[in-house]
C-alpha cells in the first residue's frame, strides 16, 4: 500500500535592517569607516554587518577610490537554531551627506539574489561590487563624508527536518480474542542540530486495513531526537490478517511528518479452535490442507 508523506512549508523569515554600511571620503579616497548594521525582524533571526573590501575573495577593508571598484561584503549571522537560506540582500535605502550626493555612488550591482546557506549560530559572507564614480570632482565634494545605509534581507528555514516513522507489535502472531499494542517510533534524521528533546511535536494516526484505530496519539520523547506513540488494539474475535499503518503528522512546520511501512499483524486460530472439536477437514488457518 502507498501512502503520501507529506513534507514541511517552508517558513518565510523577512528581515529590515535598521543601520547600515557607512561609507567616509577621506583624503585621496573613500574608506568603510567600520560602521555595521543590524537586522533584526522581532525575533532576532539573522543580523547582516558589512565591510568595503579590495577584494571580491576575501575581506580587506580598503578605501574608495572615484571609478575603481571595490566590494561591499554582507556578513550574515543566523541566531536561530535552524539553517537558513539567504535568498536576498540589498540596500533598501541611502541617506546621503550635504555636498555628496547618493548618485556619486554606483550601487547597480549591490542587490545580492541566490542561496546563501547559513548554519545554525553561525556566519557567511557575500560580496557585491560598489563603487565612487569618477566625476572629477567628487573626490573633493566628498572627502570626509559618510553615507548611511538601510538594508533589506530575506531568508528561508533552508531544510526542513525529515522524520521516519517505524511501527511494531507486541505480539506477532496474536491469538483470536486478545488484543496487541501497536508502538509508532519517530525519528529526527539528519540534520537536527538545536532541536532539544521534547521538540518532536505531533500525533500519530493508526490505521487497521484503511480505518481507524486510533487517532491522534501522543507523542512520548524517549531520546533527544525520537519519540514513541502506542495504540491498544480490540480483541480481535475472528482469525486473519490486518494491515497495519501509523501516519506521524507534525504539529511544526520545521519538522516533516512521515508514513511507516504496512505491518501485517496475523490474527492466528485459537488452541481449542484447532485441537478440539471445531477443525474440520482442509482448515488451513489449523494447518490442514485439502486432500
């Protein structure tokens, strides 16, 4: 029997930061006066500083010079404890010093779009090409000024945390009127750095030949990265197979949920079924066969 499993929604993360990159003519050139912003959304998702640097490979703080390029370098910190993606980075706004206007910069190339995977309570870096245009006199209309930034990010929960679901029986094969516990192990693969026990969130749904068992057991954590779900069984009053089946549904979006493999319970005759009076010739569920 297949059956879906369903996978997590991304969670969407935007960010706005407040301050951003300075940037300060000095003499003969334009220099990162060190001024960093930081972003913060409410929940203190990622924070973005930045460095002006020579070099599009490493950062080495250097002055702007008017028309030659240098590289604004977005450093991001993720203080969350998932991994995110980085999908954008720009300047949302300049604000620009008296004598030295914002179109004395070339900011073309400062918006940043692709993937950049940040770690859990860990940093990356981007760079972006930024530059003083060379107009003759901005070198002097500029000395000694400082532009502030406003910055715009946006990141993704970058993968969600798979789960598999692996279901047991206490008793296999059962006999005709007593009833089995069904257990529903949930495991946290991979990646789940952070996660702390008790994290794994949800229910777990049995199903017995498509209907209902029981549906919506609790989770009990029994390791930092499993829990456990259990389900009592009826007595099952006639002998035959069940199909059996547990569906993890999780309660967060950072968790996937997860369907385990059928489990065929067999329901055998009773003692007194096969060895008293009720066996009849050719019973198979009695190991008898037709002659």
């Amino acid at each position: 029997m297949l059956k879906r499993v369903k996978s997590a929604v991304p969670i969407v993360i935007a960010a706005i930061l407040a301050t951003g990159a300075t940037a300060v003519a000095g003499t003969r050139g334009v220099r990162d006066s060190g001024g960093g912003g930081r972003h913060d959304n409410g929940g203190g998702s990622f924070t973005i500083t930045d460095t002006i640097s020579s070099s599009p490979t490493q950062q080495i703080p250097a002055l702007l010079y008017p028309g030659v390029e240098r590289y604004l370098w977005y450093n991001v910190r993720n203080t969350t404890s998932r991994p995110i993606e980085v999908t954008s980075i720009g300047i949302a706004a300049t604000t620009a010093p008296t004598g030295c206007p914002v179109s004395e910069l070339d900011l073309s190339g400062t918006n940043f779009a692709g993937e950049l995977p940040v770690a859990p309570d860990s940093s990356a870096a981007v760079p972006v090409p930024l530059s003083l245009f060379e107009t003759g006199t901005n070198q002097n209309s500029c000395e000694g000024k400082t532009f502030y930034f406003q910055f715009t990010g946006r990141a993704v929960v970058a993968a969600s945390v798979r789960t598999r679901t692996r279901l047991v029986t206490s008793l296999n094969p059962s006999p005709v009127g007593q009833s089995v516990t069904y257990s529903a192990y949930v495991v946290m693969e991979g990646e789940y750095s952070g996660l702390q026990r008790g994290a794994l969130t949800g229910s777990v749904t049995f199903t017995d030949n498509g209907a209902t068992l029981c549906a919506g057991a609790p989770l009990t954590p029994i390791s930092p990265n499993s829990s456990v779900a259990t389900c009592v069984s009826p007595a099952y009053p006639t002998s035959g197979t069940h199909d059996v089946t547990a569906e993890f549904e999780s309660a967060t979006t950072e968790i996937e949920s997860s369907v385990s493999r059928d489990l065929i319970q067999v329901i055998a005759p009773s003692i007194d079924h096969c060895r008293g009076g009720g066996r009849v010739e050719g019973d198979r569920d009695c190991g008898g066969g037709d002659r």
